[in-house]
C-alpha cells in the first residue's frame, strides 16, 4: 500500500496521538481487543469466528489494520486540504 509512491506502515505526521496503547496478553500475538474489532469489522459472530482458521483471523487483523491506516490518511488528507483553503 503506497501514498504518493510512498510505503504506508506508519500514521500521518500531524495524526493525533492518545497515548493509548494496546498490548498483547503474551508477545507476538494480536491484542484481544484489536482482535475483537477486527471481528465486529468483518461481521463475523463470536461462534464465526472461532471456527475460522488462525490463518484466516490473522489475515482479518491484517485487513482491518489497513483500513484503518488508510482512513487515517484519508483524515489527515482532508484536514490538509481544509487547512490549505483556509490560508487562501
């Protein structure tokens, strides 16, 4: 996923930080509640989604974890264009 011929893996520069941060029970493996959001974003139901395969979760966070980046840009895209038609 590129922005401008750029590589996405990070927020915006200007993107707002809470501090807040989720931590994962054990090392290596996806916070519950990241995990949970992916779920409820791809529709599944609890009984769903524990009869998919870890692969399959593991591709659901993935997704999930893009889309949120890239509204975050798509944010950060706004702002930038309502800030640039303000100093006109």
């Amino acid at each position: 996923m590129t922005k401008d011929g750029t590589t996405l893996t990070t927020p915006p520069d200007k993107a707002v930080s809470t501090g807040v941060g989720l931590a994962p029970l054990l090392p290596g493996f996806i916070p519950v509640f990241e995990e949970h959001e992916a779920r409820l974003a791809a529709g599944y139901q609890l009984p769903e989604w524990d009869a998919l395969e870890p692969a399959q979760r593991v591709l659901e966070v993935a997704h999930f974890r893009a889309r949120r980046l890239v509204h975050m840009h798509e944010e950060d895209a706004v702002a930038r264009a309502i800030e640039k038609r303000g100093k006109r």
